[in-house]
C-alpha cells in the first residue's frame, strides 16, 4: 500500500556516519601506506552502500508517489529500491533490460525484487538504450501503467541522490588523503568529490568499459551544483571486462582479501576497486606517508 503520508528513510535508523576501520595490509605498509575501509555496507542491513544514500533523497522526494526505475537483470539498484518500497510502504516498479526475460523463471536477484513486491516491466535492448529519451520514457511509463510515477534512473544517479553522497565526502574529511571508491553511472563519484575537503581527492574505479565515465561525473556534478566540484579522477584499468564480469584472478584476490582480514567482498563493484588500490600502491602511485581510504559499498548477494 502507498503511505498517505511521504515516508521519512531516517525511520529506518540507517547507521550514518557509517564507521572508519583501519586494516593492517603489509601490501600496503610496505610502501609506507595506510588503508582505510569506510564501512558503507553497514548502514542498514537491506538498503546498503551508497544505495542508502542515493535513494534515501529520492524516496523523500517522491512524496508517496509509486517508484519506477530501471537495472539489468542482476541490478542492485533494483533489489534497493524494492527492499525500500516494502520498507516503507511505497509501490515500486522496476523496468528491466532484455525483453526475452520476461518468459524465464526469475534469478535470484530478481526474484528478491518481486518479492519485496516490485513490479516488474521488461523491455527490449533497444528500447531500453533509448530510456533516457522523453518520448521512449513517455512510452515506458504508459505500458508499465506508471505514468505518474517518480521516475528514478538507472544505477540511481540523479541530481537529488548526486546532493546525497555528498555526506559521503563530508564524513571522510580528516580522515584520508585519497578515498576511491567502484562507479557504475557516477553518481556516489560526483557526491563524494564535492564533499571532500581541499587536499583530499576521490578515485574512482569504473566497472563497465567504455571510458564514457568522465563526462557523465562532470554532468552529474553540474546538474547538481552548478559547476564541477572538488578534485577526483578515474583509473579504466580494472572493470576485467565489463559489467558483471569478473574471472579468476579477481575471484583469487576477493577470497585472499577476505581471508586476510574477514570482510566480505562484493565481487561487481567492491572487489575491483580493492584490487585496484593494491596494484596502484605496487606501482608506486601514492607517495609515502599516504592514508587511502576505500569505499566498501555494498556486500555479496545472495
């Protein structure tokens, strides 16, 4: 049922500012280095990472209204946005790419989607690559029978979750000299530079190929403050193929970095970015004496 009231996230005591936790690496004290983890993953237990903080703005922003939005077929964004509609109260439907889904049994992820009671409209490739287009969304929404949703786009990257993870940066200030972090649409990127103090720069470590990522951070920080905003770059070496693609040597490194030091890796997002920092501490990239802090935003599903 929808709440006749908009629903207020803070009800669901999120764990913000989400804990700092020092590992001892020799990967990294070697080079005369300190590793950080910024503990995202444990702000609630169903709406994690920078999900939390992407569309804690957008739920409050949606006033009530039924939430449609957008994800392949593994999508945590989704599996978020359903876990916070049942949360909360508030109907949700999510359109997902690839048409010839809709005649399969449903995987994992998207079977914790309906369950949590979201809608599910599948689309074809072609049409979903258009989305973003006024008359291809119009279309959309009219056969999804969602026309006057809240519209929320893919990976959640708006003007309103961009003001979001903000906070992010602003609760790692004093705390490190470089703070990466996996990006998908850009979104946790353009928040999180904008909120880190001068001296401090964001990394950001893409996870689809393709090199589009800049431009679409630069953007997202425009819409959202007016300008391009603190110091941040990215680093296209370490997607291992692509969104969803992982393969041996980022499976070894995710289950050694667990062993080590008893966290679980995210595989998609997490585990690249981990593996990235250690080759760039290899290579020499942060001068001694440099506090690095990663961005733990999410966990293994299931």
């Amino acid at each position: 049922m929808t709440s006749s009231a908009a629903p207020d996230p803070a009800a669901l005591s999120p764990r913000l500012p989400s804990p700092v936790q020092e590992l001892a690496d020799d990967r990294f004290a070697r080079r005369g280095l300190r590793l950080l983890l910024k503990r995202d993953d444990l702000i609630h237990p169903e709406l994690i990472g920078n999900k939390w903080r992407k569309l804690a703005p957008n739920l409050r922003a949606a006033a009530g209204r039924t939430i449609i939005t957008f994800g392949g077929a593994y999508s945590n964004h989704l599996r978020a946005t359903a876990a916070a509609g049942r949360l909360l109260g508030l109907r949700t439907v999510g359109v997902v790419r690839g048409e010839e889904l809709a005649d399969r049994p449903l995987n994992p992820s998207l079977a914790r989607c309906a369950a949590d009671g979201m809608r599910l409209h599948f689309v074809d490739r072609s049409t979903y690559r258009s989305k973003t287009d006024p008359r291809t969304l119009a279309g959309i929404l009219r056969a999804a029978g969602a026309e006057d949703a809240y519209v929320v786009p893919e990976g959640g990257s708006n003007t309103e979750a961009v003001r979001g993870c903000q906070a992010l940066g602003e609760e790692l200030r004093g705390h490190a000299d470089v703070v990466a972090l996996a990006c998908g649409t850009g979104g946790t990127l353009a928040g999180l530079a904008a909120g880190l103090a001068p001296g401090q720069r964001a990394l950001g470590i893409p996870v689809l190929r393709g090199g589009f990522l800049t431009t679409d951070v630069q953007a997202l920080q425009e819409r959202a403050f007016g300008a391009r905003r603190g110091t941040w770059s990215l680093d296209d070496r370490f997607h291992f193929g692509g969104y969803a693609r992982t393969g041996p040597e980022l499976d070894a490194f995710a289950e050694d970095f667990e062993q080590r030091h008893g966290i679980p890796v995210e595989r998609l997002y997490v585990a690249k970015a981990l593996y990235g920092l250690v080759a760039l501490a290899d290579e020499g990239a942060f001068p001694h004496g440099t506090t690095v802090a990663a961005v733990v935003t999410g966990r293994p599903f299931p």
